[in-house]
C-alpha cells in the first residue's frame, strides 16, 4: 500500500511543480503550488512525520502561498496583459539542467545506498522538539535573530515614514 | 480506526473472515458519512436556532411560518438552496468559481474528524490533533481568497482579501491559546488532551481552572476564534453594509450552500475545540463515563460533549447579535498588537507554572492540602 | 568532542556581545525620543568594539567544537571574526560621515548591520550544514535591506531588488547541494560528511553537490559567473553600505569556501603540510578556471566605467579571483596568503570607498569626471585615494604588492604557471583603470575651483586606513605571523 501512495503523492507532487513553472497565470501557478505543498504533506506522512506534514500546510499552504495570493489579487492583472514569454535558448538550456538533474537523481538512486535509516518517529513532535533544544539549538536561537532583522526590515521598508 | 475495525473484529467473530482493509475502509467511509450528516443537520438547525436568537434579541420573532414555530424553515430553506438557479458570473473565472465552495468546504468539514465526540467516539485520534484542525484551516484561507478572486467582482475581492488577511492574522492568537492545554496534556491530540481533564475533581479538573494563565487562555482563544471564524463584532469579510455580502455575493444556489455549511461547521469546530481544550471536553463532572459499560459511557459522554459545545455556540450566537462590528484596521490592530502578545504571555506563564508546581493545578494543590 | 548547549556559551561571548547590542538598539530606539541623535551609532561602535575586544581575548588554543557541533572556535574562526569586526568599525565610522545616510542612519541601519556581523561570525565559524545555510541567510537577508536602505533612490531600490532574486537563487541552488550531501551521507556535521565522502565512490552526484554548493558561496564572494548582481548592487546601494558589503561578506563568503570545501573534500597530510583531495571530486581545477574567468572579467569591464563606485566594484570583483587562486592550491601556505590578503584589501578597499564617500558629500557625484582636479581642491582626500589605489594595484612599495607577492609564490611554487601569467596580465590590465583615476585628480583641471573641505575626524579615520596600507608594504611580519597561526581549521 505505502509505495503505491508514495508513487502516486510524488507523481502528484512533480506534476503540480511542472505545471507551477509553466502555467500563464500567476494565480493557477499559485494554486498548483499548492497542490503541490500539499503532496509533498502527504509524502511527508507517509513517512511518519506527521507534525512535519502538519508544518508544512499551516506554514507554506496557508500562510506563504496565500501571501503570493493576496499580492497576485492585489497587482490583479488583466489576463490579455500578462507578458507573454518567449522560447529563449536559455529556457532549453534550463530544461536540459533539469534533466540533468534527473539522470542524476536516477543514478543517486541506482547506485548509492543512502544512509537513510532514520528513526521511524524522526518527524514526530516529540523528536523534532528534542532536536530543536538539544543538537540545534544554536541553529533554532539564531533564527530568532534572523526572523527579528527580516520583521525590522520589513517594517522598515514598507513603511513611508518611521 | 484499525483499532477500532480490531475490536469490532473481537466483538463480532464473524466479520474475521474479511479482509481488513475492507474493514477498515468501510469504516472510515461509515464514520465519514456520519460525520458529514452531523455537520449537515447542525448547519441546518444552527440556522434556524441563529435567527431565533437574532429574534429575541432584537425583540422580534423570528421565523414563525413553517411547521410548529417555524422549526422546519432550515428544511424550505434547504430545498430553496438546491433548487435555485446555479448562477455563474460571465466574466468569472468558471473554473475556479466552481472550485472555490469546495476548498471552504471541505477545509472546515475535514476538522470533524479529530474532535473527540465521545470517549471512543472520534474518526481519527490523529498525535497531532491540534496542528491538523490548524492546516486543514488553511485550506478554507485559499478557498475564501478564490471565491473572492474568481468571481471578477470588486466586493467580492474585497471581501475576500479581508477574510485571508483576518484568518491568517488570527490563526496565530488561535494557535498560542490552544497550547496551554497542549501543555498540561503533554501532547497534540485532543483525545489526550481530554483525557488529561478528567479526575475526581468534577469541572475543576477541567484546563479552564487549573490555573490563572489557563483560565485567561479560554477567553483569549474564544475572542481569536470568533474572530478567526469570521463572526460578528469580526464580521469584516461580510459587511453586508460596506461589501453588500463579502466573498460569496456572485454565489447563488447549493454553491452558496457550501459557504453556508462551512460557516456553520466552522463555528461547532471551535466551540468544540474550546470545549475540547478547556471545558473537560466529553467528562461528566463526577462521572467516569470511562468506567462505564462501553455503550453507556459513549452515548453520555457523547451528550456531555454536544451539551457544552452547543451551549458555547449559543455564546458565540450571543456575541453576534450584541456587539457591533470593529473597522478593518482596529481588528489587525486587536490581533498583532494586543492579542498576539497576550498570547505569548500567557503561554509563559503557563509553562512557568507548569515547570513551578510541577504541572499541578490549583484545584489539584487545594485537594491534596485535605487529603 | 563538541562541548555541550551551556558549557558552550561562555566560548560565544563575541556573538552574545553582538546580539545583545541588536536588542539594545531595538529597545533603546522604541524609547528614545531624539531620532536624529547618534546613540544608536554608538551603541553599536561599543558593542562591535566589544565583540573585537572579546574576540582577541577568546583562547582558540586548542581549538574545540561548541554547540553540539554547530560552530567550531579555532584559529581560523577568530581570525575572520576579528576581521569581520573590525570592518564593522569603520563601516559605521563612514555611515556616520555619509551625506547620504544623514538623517537616515537610524536604529534599523545598525541593526541591519550588526545582524551581517553576527551572520559573519557564525558563518566563518559554522560546521553544520544547517548552521552554514542559517549563517548564510543571516548575512544575506540583512544585506538585501541595506542595498536597498535608501527608498528614496530608485537605483537603491533596483539594487535590494536584483540582490534578492540573484540571491535567492543561488541559496536555493546551494541547498540543493546541500541536501544532496545529506543524502549521501546522512549527516550535517561537515567533518562527518568529509569523512563519509572519503570512502564512498560517488563521484557525479558528488561533484554536483559540489558544484551546486559552490555556486552558493561563489555568489558571496561575487565569483565570475555569479557575479552579475555585484556593479548594480555596489552601485545602487549607499556607498558604506557597498564598503560594507564588499569588504565584510565577501571575506565570510571566503571564510566558509576555505573551511567547507577543505573538510568536506580534503584532508591534511599530517601537521602544518599540504592537502590531499581525499574524495573523487577534483574541485581545484574548476576553482583554478573561476578564478582566471572573476579577474579577467573583472579587471576588463573595470577599464570602461565612468563611476567610481562601478569601478570599484570590478575591482573588488578582479580582487575575488586573486584570492581565489590561494584557494586552489590546497597548502596551508596558499590559505594564509588569502587571510593575509584580506587584511591588506580591507584597509585599501575601505579606505578607497571612504574618500569617494568624502568626495560625494561635498560633489553629489561619484563620476570620475568630478574627481578632476581633486588633487589641488582637497589635496588630503586625493594623495590617500592614490595611496588606496596603487596598493589595490599591487605597486611596492604599498601593501598590496606584498599581497600579491604571496599569492603569485605559492602559485607558482605549486607549478600552476598559467593562472600566474593570467594573474600578472590582469594587474597589468588594472594598473590602467587605477592609474586613470590618479591622472584624472592630479594631472585635469576641475570644473570648479572651490576647496571641498575634509573635516578633521575624517582625516584622522583616513590616516589610520592609510597608515596600514602604507606600513604593511614594508613591515608585514607579525600579520603574516598572525595569518600563519590562524590557518589551522578545526579538524576532527
């Protein structure tokens, strides 16, 4: 049962992010990402990691992408006035890395053994709290420094007069 | 749920010779459709019971003309909804505009299925109980912002940029005041979490007295829920006097329907989850409806549960019909600059207090003192 | 063994000195009534002077892991940390005296700031891969605002914009890289993952990885071909902001190519000897081309600019891929040519910056032809942007020469001639674009004869970048000595 649901969420995942990169509209590239975030969820409970999965759709699908929503909503561009890309040499050279990458993935797969055995409750709460106050620490503190300049820069950019 | 397919097994030595997964997937649609008819039957009397209130509290009457006091208006109302013409604006964005109900739909409906009905009555006591009701939320954000967006209609963007931004804003304040029951409990799911309610104590082993922090808590998450839910005084989205009607004012037909559902089962979630998280959830006070023949046991606590968590919508309706409504600047205000911080606060205190008295309450310290 | 969460923090007063000064500055500005007043200038000179102070102090003997293995505190982690700090200083010194800034330099700038700084620290320091990407961001995030501080000016928006979308995917190509290694490895601890290299066999996925990452670090350093965002950054942004910028992350963008690249993918050969690629990947080849590509390509666009920022930040770029050549040569010697380069680079470069902030507040100009005539209207100003940009050239009897004098030995004692002969060719090119700035103030008539008064602070700041300059040209000992100490990386 689990392969078959991982092939399936991770052809649902690939499938959304192709059609993330190619649609016209910003708003249907917005909504397959998050069709896509929410594979992605899936593959992440089938691995056990149910908080991660629960993370994952509380942060990307319902905060980020609905940012990326509000300000497509916002600008609110006339469909017959969205720029139209163009085929560029570039575009095919890009293609080409992605299968690259591809071909890569598939020899990672076919050739290495990854040294993936982890705990089969690593992507519990419990565990990530755990890791988050013990071995990452430090990591978890900084990115309260970090959050701290971005929110200041924010404010300190969108506002005309401080 | 397969525990629960492994102990209809036991009980019912017949049903061995099936496989499992049809058990367990027969259950899991029975369970689905129990739910979903709860939800349909609550959005339908919840209306009914919605303007009854808004009649006797604005001294009127109400709906009075179909059937007996005019309890079986949610029936015409219903038939009215499927029955009318399903209206699709020419300049809408057809697909999405379809698309749209269902996401609200289905992100407030999928929320039923951790809330701990009864002592072994939940579709699936899910360890993270609480973060799940949290992302499926999210799914109504997106939905909202596609009604608003797809219908092509100025209002209705409007309306639905307020309510993204508002649940967005609140979901926040929501979060931080569930995690104090998070806490006492040790874990995210709201079985867990009720559990940890219980005791000998009646309601003061409820998470609402067991310590200030707590107590202040469920006033905090009520306010953010309300607000979260989109009710009035926080009725921004829908300000029917500015915005004619919000996100859903092209929606006509059972497409509005959904809207209406949604609004409905989002306000039996979270008079739930406050009664869930604070209000002892299932437990009878003086009651250990756990050591009761299983039958018993589920249908009181079923009864308890529905008892406090109607008794807190009919607060919620209360509150509706009182206050009038904030400007869209005072409710961002009220959620970033004062219930934001409150919450943090409190979740502060509330893990000090646990640390202190080593994760006792008051009532708890005031029993032990007698013994 | 890496010390524990709590016994590790009294190892980490430097960063602690840093972040409780970004607290201080966020407290004292909400109270503070007088927004225009220098506190939050000084509050922050106070807190990076402490930060220097404790960072001297710091005992990097025997170097020990802290943080369950986050950041290391060695030798070399000290030396950047000193470096980093100190650039701070005389950045916030120059956005004091900026026209630009003036009004504008308010609590937020230096929080900007000291939030780059910190991400410095820890960027030079890291030895997690988590640690490493967080660093990374901490030191980018803050830069985007600070490129962009002016909203006024369109060509600052337009250079926050372009460092956003540049850096944005470089990061996210380089953890891509770096979630490749994790899965090939299944760890985050870099030494950890150079040893699991050491013996697997990988080598495509591996020198994917590796190139993936390198375009991350590559971006910090503004390498040729990830240096597109670097003239429009360096010229939109406020001028100390572009001294800044191009000073301080660029030697942390060093600092971490140095440390990940060597423990992930080599391994010294007993004490104080060279390295050996102890993984299939060669990466010192494509390192040795990228270096010959960031100067050439630096040093030939550097030839048309008619902006001194524009020009400077060529150079700066040209200046990336000379260091980049000790990079390559995988010995102790090549890296301690690097630290002692970047000491040299941060007085000349600084300094360079410095006069043209000087010259703009009086001019409102950074074009070159403005600077006709400098030498007889503020004959102070000019005489030390020559002396800057000789030593950038690498002229003796200045500092830069004995720079180069290092970096040029060990390439060529290393038997790697043609990166030499490209290295020569390329300050030979550079003397030109240098030269032509000194001949437009000394030898061209000005436009307007009146003085451009240089106040004394100024003149005081710019003896002490110019002194430096001058006197580690002749006297270079102890910085080398200091250089050769801090080469040692944490290694376990």
């Amino acid at each position: 049962m689990e392969p078959i649901l991982f092939i399936l969420f991770g052809a649902i995942a690939v499938a959304g992010s192709i059609m993330v990169v190619t649609r016209k509209h910003p708003m249907a590239s917005a909504l397959y990402l998050i069709l896509t975030l929410f594979a992605v969820a899936a593959l992440f409970v089938l691995r056990q990691a149910h908080f991660l999965a629960a993370i994952q759709v509380i942060v990307y699908a319902g905060a980020v992408v609905v940012l990326f929503i509000f300000v497509i909503m916002l600008i609110n561009v006339p469909e017959n006035k969205l720029p139209v890309e163009r085929l560029t040499a570039l575009r095919f050279l890009g293609v080409a890395a992605a299968g690259l990458l591809i071909l890569e993935g598939a020899v990672l797969a076919r050739k290495t053994t990854m040294p993936g055995g982890t705990a089969a409750d690593s992507g519990s709460v419990q565990a990530v709290g755990r890791a988050l106050f013990t071995d990452y620490l430090l990591a978890f503190e900084i990115t309260s420094v970090l959050l701290l300049a971005a929110v200041i820069g924010a404010i300190a950019l969108a506002k005309k007069k401080i | 749920m397969e525990s629960f397919v492994h102990s209809l097994v036991k009980a019912v030595p017949v049903l061995s010779g099936v496989p499992m997964w049809t058990l367990t997937l027969t259950a899991m649609i029975l369970s689905a459709a129990v739910l979903l008819v709860f939800a349909l039957t609550f959005g339908g009397v919840g209306s009914y019971v919605l303007r009854k209130v808004a009649g006797d509290i604005q001294a009127r009457i109400g709906p009075n003309r179909v059937g007996p006091n005019g309890i079986l208006q949610f029936l015409a109302d219903g038939v009215k909804l499927v029955l009318k013409e399903d209206i699709i604006p020419a300049k809408a964005d057809r697909f999405l505009f379809a698309l749209a109900p269902y996401f609200v739909f289905v992100g407030s409906f999928a929320a039923f299925v951790v809330l701990p009905f009864g002592v072994g009555l939940i579709a699936s006591d899910l360890n993270i109980g609480v973060y799940y009701v949290m992302a499926v939320t999210s799914l109504v954000v997106v939905g909202v912002l596609l009604a608003g967006w797809a219908s092509n209609n100025k209002w209705a963007l409007l309306g639905g940029m307020r309510a993204a931004a508002q649940i967005v804003s609140y979901e926040i304040p929501v979060g931080m005041a569930l995690m104090p029951a998070v806490l006492i409990a040790g874990s995210l799911s709201l079985q867990d979490i009720v559990r940890s309610q219980g005791g000998l104590l009646g309601v003061f082993g409820w998470n609402l007295f067991h310590n200030p922090f707590t107590f202040f808590s469920f006033f905090l998450y009520f306010t953010a829920a309300q607000a979260e839910t989109n009710q009035t005084p926080f009725d921004l989205p829908e300000a029917e006097s500015e915005l004619v009607s919000g996100y859903n004012v092209e929606y006509s037909g059972i497409r509005f329907g959904f809207f209406f559902l949604a609004e409905f089962g989002d306000m039996f979630v979270v008079a739930a989850l406050a009664t869930a998280c604070f209000l002892g959830g299932w437990h009878i006070p003086f009651l250990h409806a756990e050591a009761l023949p299983a039958f018993w046991g589920n249908l009181l606590s079923l009864g308890a549960f529905l008892a406090k968590a109607f008794a807190l919508v009919l607060v919620m309706m209360w509150i509706r019909w009182t206050l009038p409504r904030l400007r869209v600047d005072q409710l961002m205000r009220m959620a970033w600059k004062y219930l934001v911080p409150l919450t943090f606060v409190n979740l502060l205190g509330v893990s000090l207090w646990l640390l202190i008295f080593k994760g006792k309450g008051i009532p708890q310290m005031i029993a032990s003192l007698f013994g | 063994m890496p010390l524990g969460n709590l016994a590790s923090v009294s190892r980490f007063l430097p960063e602690l000195a840093v972040t409780a000064t970004i607290l201080l500055l966020v407290a004292v500005h909400v109270v503070g009534k007088n927004r225009q007043s220098s506190a939050s200038a000084l509050l922050s000179l106070a807190g990076v002077g402490a930060a220097l102070l404790l960072t001297a102090l710091q005992p990097s003997m025997p170097a020990v892991s802290l943080f369950e293995g986050m950041v290391a505190l060695d030798g070399f982690a000290v030396f950047f940390k000193a470096l980093t700090a100190l650039a701070t200083i005389v950045v916030i010194f120059m956005s004091m005296d900026s026209a630009e800034l003036s009004g504008k330099s308010q609590a937020e700038y230096y929080v900007f700031l000291l939030s780059v700084l910190l991400g410095m620290f820890l960027l030079s320091s890291a030895t997690d891969l988590v640690m490493l990407y967080l660093s990374l961001e901490l030191v980018s995030i803050p830069s985007y605002l600070l490129a962009g501080y002016l909203k006024g000016r369109k060509s600052s928006n337009e250079a926050s914009m372009k460092y956003v979308v540049y850096g944005a995917t470089a990061s996210g190509v380089m953890i891509y890289g770096f979630s490749l290694l994790y899965g090939l490895t299944g760890t985050t601890q870099i030494a950890e993952i150079g040893r699991a290299l050491a013996t697997g066999k990988a080598a495509l996925p591996l020198f994917l990885a590796a190139v993936m990452v390198a375009v991350g670090f590559g971006y910090k350093i503004a390498a040729v071909p990830f240096h597109m965002w670097s003239p429009d950054v360096y010229e939109g942004a406020p001028t100390p902001v572009t001294a800044f910028l191009s000073v301080g992350p660029k030697a942390a963008g060093f600092a971490v190519l140095v440390r990940f690249f060597y423990t992930v993918f080599a391994s010294p050969d007993g004490a104080g000897g060279p390295w050996t690629l102890s993984s299939p990947v060669d990466w010192t080849l494509l390192f040795a081309v990228l270096s010959a590509a960031t100067m050439t390509v630096g040093n030939l666009v550097a030839v048309n600019q008619k902006n001194v920022k524009r020009l400077l930040a060529y150079s700066s770029i040209a200046h990336a891929g000379y260091m980049l050549m000790g990079f390559v040569l995988l010995t102790p010697a090549g890296i301690q040519a690097i630290l002692f380069y970047l000491v040299v680079y941060l007085f000349m470069n600084l300094g360079a910056f410095y006069v043209v902030i000087l010259v703009a507040n009086g001019t409102r100009s950074e074009d070159i032809s403005d600077y006709a005539g400098l030498g007889s209207r503020a004959p102070f100003a000019a005489v030390s942007l020559a002396i800057f940009l000789f030593a950038l050239t690498g002229i003796p009897p200045f500092s830069g020469f004995i720079g180069k004098v290092y970096l040029f030995a060990e390439v060529i004692n290393r038997g790697v001639y043609w990166l030499a002969v490209v290295a020569a060719l390329n300050s030979v090119v550079s003397l030109y674009y240098y030269a032509r700035i000194v001949k437009v103030m000394f030898l061209e008539e000005p436009a307007e004869k009146a003085e451009l008064a240089v106040p004394a602070f100024p003149r005081a700041l710019l003896c002490l970048l110019a002194v430096p300059t001058l006197l580690l040209g002749v006297y270079w000992e102890p910085v080398i000595r200091v250089a050769a100490n801090s080469v040692r990386l944490l290694a376990f």
